[in-house]
C-alpha cells in the first residue's frame, strides 16, 4: 500500500487491540496494558505520546477476560484481579473503558462481588518516550530525549524537547496519589459494590493543548469523538437488508470511514482520510483518492476536501529528494513531530505514478456525482496542470506511456499501488527494472483523459474534449498493441527499462477493466483469466497466480488478496458485461468480511478456500484501513449499477445482485444536493428523493469503448 516492507515492521501482537480517531490511535494488548517489547503505544499526531499506561491490582497485573470495541475510536477491557491466596474464583472484576482522540480518556471500574470489602490498591504506571511513528514502527528510537516527570496535585506532566519544540503530556486523575511514576488509588470496595476512576491525558506543544481535549467532568457520550461519530452516522446512508450479516458489515464500514477521516489544520473544514490503523494514520494520494471515489455513496464531500487538499499540496517545482515535479500529486504528507523521517526526508513526498491520473478521474466523478459545479471548475486549473504532468514528466521518454523510476534511493523503488520492492516481477519471479510503466496506471491515464474529455463537454468546450478524447483513444490503441499478450492471454504487468513485456499474471489487469482501456475483443480472455483457479482463490482474486515464480500466499503483494483490488476488479467485471463473474468476486469478499468479523483488513492471505477454513490473517495488515473500509460500499453500487450522471441530469440503475441477496433499502444516499432512498427486492428498483434535474433510467448505461462517442453523446459513462 504504502511502500513498506510490513513483514519486517514492528510487531504489535497477534491479538493487540487499536482504536482510532483521525490521525490518534492506541494500540494495547488484550488486557488494555502496553507490552514493551511490542510497538504499543497511543499516538497523536505521529508521535507516541504515552508508551507506558500499565494497571496494576494489589500489585498483579489484570488477567485478561475479554475486549470489545463498541466504536472505532473506544475499546472495552474486562479482566480480573489474583486472589492472594490463589483461589480459582476471583471476586475482582476490573474494566477499562478507553477512548481515544485528542489525548486518552480511561474510566476504571472495580467490581467488588464477594459479600465482603475488599481493600485494594489500585496503580496505573505512566511513561511517555515522544517517539516518532517511524523509530516505533522500525523498533529503533533515534531520538535521546529524556522526558522529565513533574507531579503536581493531581496531574502528573511528563514533557521534553524535540527539535525546538516543548512537547508534554499531562496526566489527570482526580482523586488519585500522583508521583512521578504513574497514578496510585488506595480504596476499600464495599461488598458487591464498585469503585470507579477516569484518567485523561491530554498532549501539548509549547504548552498548547488541542482543542478537543477530553475531560473527565464531560459524560463519555458527550466527548468530542463520541459527538462526531454520532454526526456521522446521522448523516451516513441508513442501510436495511434481509441479510443481517452484510448490513453488519456495511454499517462497520461506514463507522470505520468516520473514524479514519482527518483535516488539514490549514483548512479544517476539510475532510479527507488517513490510509489506515496503525502505522497510516497520514494523508496518502492514491489510497484517498480510490478511498473517496469508493466512497462516494456515503459522503461526497470527502472526495471533495480530497481533491482540495492534494491541489493544495500539488508540485510546484522539481525536488529530486522528495520527488516533487510541477503538477504531481503527493505520495505522503505527514504533519507529526518527526515528519521529517518520511520518505524523502521532508514532510511531503511525491513518489507514486498514480495518484496524479487518479486525482483528474476523480474530479470526473465528483462532478457526475453533482457536487457544486464552482468548486469543480475551481479545480480545473489543477487538474489541467496533473495533465501536463502526465504528458511530461511522467511520460519521460514520449512514448505516450507514464513510467517511474525513483530519484533517489531514499525513494520508492516501485511506485504503483504494489509498492513493496519486489511487487512488480516477471513469470519466472525475476524482478522488473525500471524505468517501469504500469498496465494498470495506462488505465488509470485513460480515465483521466475521459475524465478531462466530459469535463469539457459539460463546460461547452466541444473542441477541447475532442483533444482529450483522441488522446484517449491514441492510448487505448497503443496500450493494447504493446501490453497485450496474445499467447498468454492477458496483458503485461508492465514494461520494464528495455520496454519488454513483465509478463506475471497479476491482478492489476483488472483494473484495466475497470478503467475501460480493454479492447472489446480481450475483455472475455481477461475476465476468464483473473477467475482462474490460480488466480481467484475462493476467498477473492489473488494479486499473482500461485502458478508465478514470485508466488507467495503470505506475501505483501505476490499472492494476498486485497479488498480494494477486488472491489475494482468486480467493477470492471460488471462494466465489460461479465455479471456474474463479478457477483462472484464480490460475494467472495463479503464472506472474507464475515470471517473477519464483519471488518475487512487491508489484505489477507492468499491461501484457497477450504471446507471449514477461515481467511487467514496477513501479519502487520492494517485494519481498519481507507480503502478496505470502502470496498463493501463500493461493490454495493457494483451490484446496484448505480451511474449518476448530474451534468447531464441522468441516473442509471440496473440492480444486478445475486440469488439469495435479499432485499436492501438503503436511505439517505446523497446525490446532487439531495438524499435519496434506493429499495431493491429480486433486483427489482424503486427510487425516492431524485432532485428535479436528474432523470432516472432503469438499465444499464453502456460502457464507453470507443472514445470518439464522447463528442457525439454527453451522457456516455467516463471511465
């Protein structure tokens, strides 16, 4: 995803519970305490602000019970307390009720359930290193801070400087002893009674706290996390099906967008999301641009502070550390203490081929998708300036494809969505040198072009998109003559340095399904081969065939199985007409949701599907994460073929889901500045709340194969 090697990253433990609110998070062992040896902690703005928070009960550490996550930013520990004689049956019963935000706010709960009071003491050890997510996540710290400890009354302040900077946390626990240690309370809990405590920690900078801080006089529903969740959900679409297992996993979805979304301090107003928990709590460009479009049935204005935020951030100049080139759009940005040790060794980095196609599609889309058309030509002048990007820089030898190669070698090797170093690899397992062109980001090209094409169009610019269209249809025509291989039967992952072929099969080709830049005459070939047995592995599409020299089931990205991926290669599927090859990949993924409990993560192995065997966990994957969090959301409007169209005041809807789907209702689904209520039985639609302007047509638009179309009708689909 994010060009990390994640089988070497720092362990947080098989069973390490996160929780997650923007750019915070906490990660703990089962029983609410941090390991030492693991990379727990709870962050704040990519810094470890406490690496110590441990519990313990007349002196033994709490035996875990249970753990729950009631909500994506709140986790629930149930444990117990030794007895001192060590009797089997423990009276003791501790919970710990954390959230996290800006800062950490616990509430700690003794229950007392033998029929006699129990003295107890009760202490809470508290250590802050100041970490940078990077030293954490690579288990080195190259940082000789030494925090001071300084109790006062009831607050304990551990603070140090870094870089100029006087970074503290501050820690309250009313009614406790405070040392320099942690917290301590000495109670008696009255027979079959209880006791309880809230801790808050609050971070600062320079002794400025965050504005959301917690409190431990506020209720706990009333916290700032807890308030913007709950406007959140108010706000997302409401979804009802017979299936109570996959409106579990739709309704997890959309809570797990809410709480991944941050905003630029420079602009708060702006909503975007973070890639995913733990290790990518930072703006990424292609993981929220897919994110965004992915997730455009439940919030568009995320798609639009997307668009917005990386326009801000756009290249301006040519940069060969961080890769930055007039028009590129970011790889990472990152606003914590250590920015600085981010690819690229500044704040932003610009390595990735993909993100500045993506971001002109996208704009596309947000404009079929109505959002308010000054905002959209407001972007224009971005957009045209990725364009020329695209047929500059990133075409570097002027052969119509966009290519990579890393400036430095602090940079990305691979700078696709497969950025792992050894993501991209011939049949035989030998790895691809670059310059490299991607089959996928060809795609992703066209749909710019399209994109940039209807956008014109729209802006009563025929002879404009007339350019951009036969740009397209240039790609297209050479894309298939040089990608393609007609022996095999599918394209190239690529073209390496000397513009041979990469000839593994991977999944990337469904992608070009997705964008459309398929030859009619190839799309049957390749909707056959990426169903192949070695490919789709009963639990979903694999990124290599397990016939591949590279293949490994437990591999970052030769042999998982990615959501995101899925969700895209189910898209294309549907768009070339295959129905049921692309129910069948959808349903795939929303079974591995099941097993997963109702979560999807990042990825999962890429082991075939057995009687009574489970998807098996990739070590270190994220979870929750963007774009996994977006797929059962966007492989509903798959199934729903749902293609809004508001520049041309046209909806298409042809729901095509499988037997036994079930019925859905889904309300307030925004489009166009109105929220509509979509209900489906036996794939037959009926739709509520359409604006004035936007005309519903139930079938299916057809896909739009020959470029030169989009002079001669308005409506057809963009890429």
């Amino acid at each position: 995803m994010n060009g990390w090697n994640l089988d070497t990253a720092g362990s947080i433990g098989h069973h390490a519970v996160t929780i997650v609110e923007g750019s915070s998070f906490f990660i703990s062992a089962g029983n609410g305490d941090l390991d030492l040896t693991l990379a727990h902690g709870a962050f704040y703005q990519d810094t470890r602000i406490i690496s110590r928070w441990n519990l313990m009960i007349n002196n033994h550490l709490v035996e875990e019970l249970a753990s729950v996550n009631p909500e994506p930013y709140r986790a629930v520990f149930t444990g117990r307390a030794p007895q001192p004689d060590g009797a089997a049956d423990r009276p003791m019963v501790i919970e710990r009720d954390r959230q996290v935000g800006d800062g950490v706010r616990e509430t700690l709960t003794v229950h007392n359930y033998s029929s006699a009071p129990a003295p107890c003491s009760i202490k809470l050890a508290v250590e802050a290193d100041f970490a940078d997510l990077f030293e954490v996540k690579a288990g080195r710290k190259t940082r000789q801070l030494r925090p001071s400890h300084r109790p006062e009354g009831d607050r304990l302040i551990i603070s140090g400087r870094h870089n100029g900077r006087l970074l503290a946390v501050t820690v309250r626990a009313s009614g406790g002893d405070v040392n320099r240690h942690g917290v301590m309370y000495k109670v008696t809990i009255p027979a079959k009674g209880s006791w309880t405590a809230t801790i808050v920690a609050t971070p600062s900078s320079d002794g400025s706290e965050p504005a959301g801080k917690f409190s431990a006089g506020i209720p706990q529903h009333e916290s700032v996390p807890a308030l913007r969740h709950r406007r959140w959900g108010a706000a997302a679409p409401q979804v009802s099906m017979d299936n109570p297992v996959l409106e579990r996993v739709l309704r997890q979805s959309q809570q797990d967008l809410g709480s991944l979304r941050i905003a630029d301090p420079a602009h708060p107003d702006r909503t975007v999301t973070a890639a995913g928990a733990p290790w990518f709590m930072a703006l990424f460009g292609r993981d929220s641009l897919l994110t965004s479009l992915m997730a455009l049935p439940v919030d568009p204005t995320i798609a639009l502070g997307t668009l917005q935020t990386l326009a801000e951030h756009q290249g301006q100049k040519v940069n060969k550390l961080t890769e930055e080139q007039p028009g590129r759009i970011l790889h990472e940005v990152r606003l914590g203490s250590g920015a600085a040790l981010s690819l690229g060794g500044d704040t932003t980095y610009y390595g990735t081929a993909d993100a500045t196609p993506l971001f002109v599609k996208l704009l596309g889309e947000v404009s079929r998708w109505g959002l308010e058309a000054r905002a959209v030509q407001e972007l224009l002048p971005s957009a045209d300036r990725a364009l020329d990007w695209i047929t500059s820089y990133g075409d570097r030898d002027g052969d119509g494809f966009v290519e990579y190669e890393r400036a430095t070698r602090h940079g990305l090797l691979n700078q696709g969505w497969k950025d792992s170093y050894d993501g991209i690899n011939f049949a035989d397992g030998t790895l691809a040198e670059p310059p490299i062109a991607l089959c996928e980001v060809q795609g992703y090209v066209y749909s710019a072009y399209v994109a940039r094409a209807l956008l014109a169009l729209d802006a009563g610019d025929p002879a404009l998109a007339r350019i951009w269209g036969d740009r397209a249809a240039e790609l297209k025509e050479e894309f298939n003559r040089r990608f393609w291989l007609p022996k095999r039967g599918y394209f190239a992952v690529a073209l390496d340095k000397d513009k041979r072929p990469v000839d593994a099969c991977a999944s990337n080709m469904g992608h070009c399904l997705w964008s459309g830049i398929v030859d009619d005459d190839k799309a049957a070939l390749v909707a056959r081969r990426l169903m192949e047995p070695d490919m789709f592995s009963g639990w979903g599409v694999r990124t290599l065939a397990s016939t591949m020299g590279a293949f490994n089931p437990v591999s970052y990205h030769n042999g998982s199985v990615w959501p995101h991926d899925n969700a895209l290669i189910a898209d294309g599927l549907m768009r070339y007409g295959f129905v049921e090859e692309s129910q069948r990949v959808a349903m795939a993924i929303f079974d591995a949701a099941e097993a997963f409990g109702g979560r999807l993560p990042e990825l999962f192995c890429g082991f075939p599907r057995e009687a009574g065997r489970a998807p098996v966990d990739y070590p270190a994957s994220c979870s929750p994460q963007a774009w996994a969090s977006a797929t059962p959301i966007h492989l509903i409007r798959v199934l729903l073929r749902f293609d809004p169209s508001a520049s041309t005041g046209r909806l298409w809807l042809s729901p095509a889901f499988p037997d036994g789907f079930g019925y859905l209702r889904k309300e307030q689904v925004p489009l166009a500045g109105s929220r509509l209520t979509i209900e489906v039985s036996e794939n037959n639609a009926h739709v509520t709340g359409l604006p004035p302007s936007i005309e519903l047509h139930l079938g299916t638009q057809e896909p739009l194969t020959d470029l030169i179309r989009v002079h001669h009708d308005p409506g057809r689909k963009a890429g």
